[in-house]
C-alpha cells in the first residue's frame, strides 16, 4: 500500500476498522442501487436474463481478482516467513565459525551476534512506535559486526577461514537488507483501487437486480463474507499488528541456542590440548 491518498488511508485502519468500512461501503452503494432501480422501473413484465447474465459476469470478474490479490499476499506472507529461517540459519553459521577465530574478535562477535538477534527478534514482533529506535540499533549493530570481522581478517588467514568467514558474514548482511525489503513491500495501489472499484460494481449491481427479501438477505451475507476476505488480505500484507505474522519461532529458537552455548561451551577439547602444551614446555 502506498503512503498517502486513499490506499494510504487504508494502509492506516485496523483490521476491524477495514472489515466495517468495506461492509458498510457496499452496503451502502446495493442500497442506492437499490433506490435507482425503483426510480427508473418501468411498468410491465420484464426479462431477467439480461441482468443474470450481468451478475454472474461481475462476480466471476471479482472472484478472479480477489483470487489474485489474495494470491499476491500470501507469497510475500510466505517469502517473509522463509526469510526468518534463512536469517536465523546464517546467524547462527556465523556464530559457530566465529568460534574458530583468535581472541578478542571470538569474544567480540560471540557477545555481538547475540544482541543482533535479540534486537531482529524485537524488530520482528514490536510495534511500529519503536521502529526507529529498533532500525538504528540493529544498524550499529551490523557496522559493529562488520568492522570486528576486517579486524580478524589476518586472524582468519592464519587459520585458513577467510573465504568461510566473509561469506558467513556477508550473507548476514544480506538477509537483512532483503528482510527490510520484504517488510516493505505491499500490494500494487492500482490493484488496491481496482479491487475496491469491483466491489462497488458488484455491489451496485446486486443491488440494482435483486428484488425478493430472501435474496437481499443473502447479499448483505455475501458482502460481510467479502468485507472478512479483504480483511485477510490486508492481515497478510502487513509485517507486524494483524492477526496473521510471519513466525519468529526461528529466531527465538537460535536466541536460547546462543544463550545456552556461551564461547566456553566449545573449548572443552581445547582444554586438554592446553594442558599438554604447559607439561610440554
């Protein structure tokens, strides 16, 4: 959705807001339907084929693109669930080979990784009133990420870890920039604006054909049925506050991963290597 106009607007409104909105818009637009067939029948028996074939043809038109907005909606839901795994998996690579550089960059990135986590976690799952605050953290964060890794540059060359270590580090980065990017990321206005035209068509014309109370009854069922299925492509378009967010489970899993395996947790075959240096000498 975009940021300003009537897209923007609708960008701002809760789910709730937006089902009521989208119910009471084409309930009210089937009523004045309703109220131009009254003023422009005409006397006599007349053939309701025409009009059937109307119907049937508007809503098959909107079935088809409420298919594809929802379609559209639930590959970028997916597409920002997968990259949470894919983020949590190359963080936690790179916590693992850090463990094979000299001090003080093992210590430094072992401390750093960690808080990086926990601050995409935050990221993830806060709100929008901390966003700022959250995205600068988590820039410093990188900039402190990267600069420790040129400081272990030689460190790394000396163990013959540089090409591992670069591309470990460098993927971090790059699914951080992809996951701002999918957050970003929401349905095409012109779509928006053409699927909310094809509500009011339909809702016009169901408005304008159907006569019996029975029928009309079943519209307003339909337009509540509609106004929920549009909630739910919004919920999905949207990163964080819906009903329906891509899970963090990844990331909080690597975040007691990292707790639970400090650097010293991975020195316990080192030990015995130490001691046998010191009887050595």
């Amino acid at each position: 959705m975009t940021n300003g106009g009537f897209t923007g607007w609708l960008a701002g409104l809760s789910d709730a807001a937006l089902v009521a909105f989208v119910f009471v818009m084409m309930a009210g637009v089937a009523i004045a339907g309703q109220a131009i067939r009254y003023l422009t029948k005409a006397g006599g028996e007349k053939d309701h084929s025409q009009e059937g074939y109307l119907l049937g043809s508007t809503l098959g038109f909107l079935a088809l693109l409420m298919a594809f907005s929802f379609g559209m909606s639930l590959n970028r839901y997916e597409e920002r669930r997968h990259l949470v795994i894919q983020e949590a998996n190359a963080i936690g690579t790179a916590y693992l080979r850090a463990q094979l550089l000299d001090e003080p960059f093992r210590a430094r990135l072992s401390s750093l990784l960690p808080q990086y986590v926990d601050n995409r976690i935050a990221l993830g799952t806060g709100a929008h009133s901390g966003l700022a605050g959250q995205l600068q953290l988590n820039d410093r964060l990188l900039t402190d990420i990267w600069g420790t890794v040129t400081a272990a540059r030689d460190s790394a060359a000396a163990h013959g870890i540089s090409t591992p270590i670069l591309m470990s580090y460098n993927e971090v980065i790059d699914l951080d920039t992809e996951r701002k990017v999918a957050r970003q990321l929401r349905l095409p206005a012109a779509l928006l604006l053409l699927l909310f035209g094809f509500l009011i068509i339909t809702s016009a014309v169901l408005g304008y054909v159907l006569e019996e109370r029975r029928a009309k009854i079943g519209a307003f069922v339909l337009f509540f049925l509609l106004s929920l299925y549009v909630g739910m492509i919004a919920d999905l378009s949207r990163p964080v506050g819906g009903f329906v967010e891509e899970s963090q489970e990844p990331m909080v899993m690597l975040q007691g991963a990292l707790r639970a395996q400090p650097p010293a947790a991975f020195d316990t075959f080192n030990a015995p290597r130490e001691a046998e240096a010191r009887d050595g000498r």
